[in-house]
C-alpha cells in the first residue's frame, strides 16, 4: 500500500521546485507512524501527485525525496541510475593519480538524501543516516557492485536515537583492509582506517582548504592547530614548509593519531608539539606563557560539551574567533573554519567581523571556501552546503 501525504498549502511550490527534505512542518496530518523504509507519495491539497520519497525518521525530518517523476519506480534499478549518475560525476576524480580519497556520492546533492558513499583508494564507505535508507542496503551494495571496481566496502550506520553512531563491526564485503591504509590527496598521505569507530582519520570536505594551506600560507609559519584531531591541517601546513606545527585536541587518541600522520609523510614527529588539551585552556596557558603564532586554525565541532562547557557553534564562534586573535600576530592569518548548517556564509562573516570589532583589530578576509566539488549540492536545499570557511589576516 502506498502511503500518500498531503502538504500543506503554503509548502507546494516548495516541493514543485525540487525541495528535498520531508519535513513534518509541511505536511497536513503528519504520521510519523509509517514504518522506516516505506515508500510514500507527496499530493497537493489539491490531489496533484508532487513527488515520491522513502521515510527515514532523522533530526531533520521524516525522510527524503526520491523524484518528481510519477512514473519512476523506486527500486533497485533506481537506485543504480542514481549511483551511475554520481559515479560518472566523478570521473575526473577516479583519474587523478594525485587524489585517491574523494565523496562519490553526497545524499540529497545526488538525488537521495541520508546516504553518503566514499572512496578511499579502492574502498568504499557507505554511510547511512537513518533506518529507513538501510533498508534498501541490498539494493545499495548491490548496484554498487555492479558499477565499480572495488577492493571492499565498509559501512557506518549513524542512526541509533540521537541520530549517532552506532558501535559495530563496519564491514560489508569484499576484502577488509589492512588499516591503516594510507590514502593520497594532492600528493599528500594521509592514514585512514574504516573499521573504527565513527570517523576515519581524514575529513574529506576539507580538500581544498588543505591544499591552500600548503601551497599559499603556510610558508615559514608557526602554527596552531586547534581542534586538531588527527592532524590533517598540520600534516598539510608541514609540506607547505612551515617553521613549526602546535596541534591541540582533547581526545587523547588524537596524539598517536597525529605521531601517525606525520610519520608517514616523512615528518619528524618529536620537532612538532601535540597537545592533549581543552582548547580553551590551551589560549589561557598561551596567554600566560605570551605565546603568539603566525598561523591559527579554528575547526570546531558544530556542538561540544565537554566536562567543563558546552560549546555550540551558532552562539560560541565568536568568542572563540577573537581569542584566536589574541594569540595571532600582526600580519598573521587565522582559517576560520565551520560545519555547522544551521547559519549560512553570510551570518559567519558576522560572526568573524564581530570578534575583530570587539579585540578592535582590523583584518582583511583573504580567501572563502565552501564544499569542494565532489560534495554536490542540491541548490533547493542550502543547508545542505554546510562548510564555511574564511581565511583572514589580522592587519597592522
Ligand atoms: N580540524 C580537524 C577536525 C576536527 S573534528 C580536521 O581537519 O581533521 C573536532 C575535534 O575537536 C575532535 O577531534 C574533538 O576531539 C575536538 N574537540 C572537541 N571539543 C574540544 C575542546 N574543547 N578542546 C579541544 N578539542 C576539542
């Protein structure tokens, strides 16, 4: 049985224009009794078919929409023409020597929403978001299969209650890798493993702002990295010579996972510092001991709690930006950088200008990043082009 829904007036044109997400608030009467996995039609309050989605309970809605199209039938050979679609989108990927770990296929930017694919030199990683899109996972792995080459597949399921992680043994088929493996990007290595836990070692979203990084600021700097994790922006401050690289995270699994960062680039891992530090009392011990950097990088998660504070993105960044300031030379150069969907580009730059506008510091925004090519984007939902990034330079 098909489940049908009605939108609401106001919601219509919304849909019509290609709008994504399923969302409670648009909908007439919303059941959030249909089981995970089912199939359900959008109609006007007019009964005109507006579109056809699968039901994945998320933070963010009930699911996601599949097409416009009331003659596609969502099955198995649909979702192969959506996949062969976002693999041919990366062809120029899969021929870059240079670049071995990219996103092939980004949720609702190719057309379904709650399922991610990544490729890591001959792997893949499927990440699914909700119960509802794992239900087609046979369907999924299968045209997969069919389309590419692959050494094995692993998995991340991220929809226990809250919407997390959930602990397991991620691996699907194929061969399991001898992790870490260590994957190329820009001619820079870097170790990943996909069978622990819910990260990798590698966000790959921030490609870009790691390669200018290296090839346009990190000369000759001394830098900072805060909320470092593995060290990714280090790793690539070091090959753009910087004089000396600071890495701080709370986690204590970030120091030997930053030791393995370096040394398999070749870097000396004991001439660099790697601090097991809240961020924030790392700026009040660098305040203390008069501490000043050429170099800071800021790339906090969205929300944090910690024993100590909780620190959320939407209403901390600017406190955090203007103690960055603090510990940045003049002429320096901060990379503000942010995941968090809920404020757009333009509400961060007011988040940045408002933390020099307190320390009364000019500054200069030298460079803007967002998502890198490989994330596509639908354009009907913003939200979806999470990252933010601004590169600054405090002025004289
Ligand atoms: N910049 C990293 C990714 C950061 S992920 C990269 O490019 O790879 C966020 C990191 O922030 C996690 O490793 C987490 O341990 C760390 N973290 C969260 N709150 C923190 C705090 N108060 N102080 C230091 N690190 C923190």
């Amino acid at each position: 049985m098909t489940n049908r829904l009605t939108l609401k007036h106001t919601f219509v044109q919304q849909y019509k224009n290609g709008f994504p997400l399923i969302k409670k608030e648009a909908l007439n009467n919303p059941n959030t009794d249909i089981q995970e996995g089912s199939i359900i039609h959008l109609h006007s309050d007019k009964k005109e078919f507006i579109a056809k989605g699968y039901v994945g309970y998320q933070n963010k809605g009930l699911g996601w929409v599949l097409t416009q199209n009331q003659n596609d039938t969502i099955d198995a050979a649909f979702f192969k023409n959506k996949l062969a679609r976002a693999i041919g989108h990366r062809n120029t990927f899969y021929q870059n020597p240079a670049t071995t770990a990219f996103r092939v296929f980004n949720g609702e930017g190719d057309g379904i929403g709650g399922l991610t694919i990544d490729y890591f030199s001959g792997y893949y990683l499927i990440n699914w978001y909700s119960e509802g899109i794992y239900m087609f996972k046979e369907a999924i792995v299968k045209a997969l299969e069919q389309l590419v080459d692959y050494k094995g597949i692993y998995e991340k399921k991220r929809f226990d209650k809250k919407g997390k992680y959930i602990d397991d043994d991620d691996f699907v088929k194929g061969e399991r890798g001898e992790f870490p493996i260590i994957v190329q990007e820009n001619n820079m290595n870097y170790a990943v493993d996909l069978n622990e836990g819910a990260m990798v070692g590698v966000f790959l979203d921030q490609r870009e702002v790691r390669r200018a990084i290296r090839d346009q600021y990190a000369e000759g700097k001394e830098v900072l990295n805060t909320f470092s994790y593995t060290g990714a922006f280090s790793v690539a401050a070091l090959h753009g010579n910087a004089s000396k690289t600071t890495s701080v995270d709370l986690a204590k699994r970030s120091k030997p996972k930053t030791i393995e960062q370096f040394s398999v680039n070749g870097f000396d891992f004991e001439a660099q510092d790697i601090v097991v530090m809240d961020v924030f009392d790392y700026f009040k011990y660098a305040k203390r001991k008069n501490l000043t950097f050429d170099m800071v990088i800021l790339d906090p998660p969205s929300f944090a709690r910690s024993k100590k504070r909780t620190f959320s993105a939407a209403k901390d960044y600017t406190g955090l930006m203007a103690e960055a300031i603090h510990l940045t030379r003049k002429n320096g150069i901060i990379v503000a950088s942010t995941n968090n969907a809920t404020f757009n580009m333009k509400k961060f730059r007011s988040f940045i200008h408002k933390a020099f506008e307190n320390t009364s510091t000019e500054y200069k925004v030298l460079n803007e990043f967002s998502l890198p090519d490989d994330f596509k984007v639908n354009k009907q939902y913003p939200a979806g082009n999470y990252l933010k990034v601004l590169v600054v330079q405090k002025s004289e």
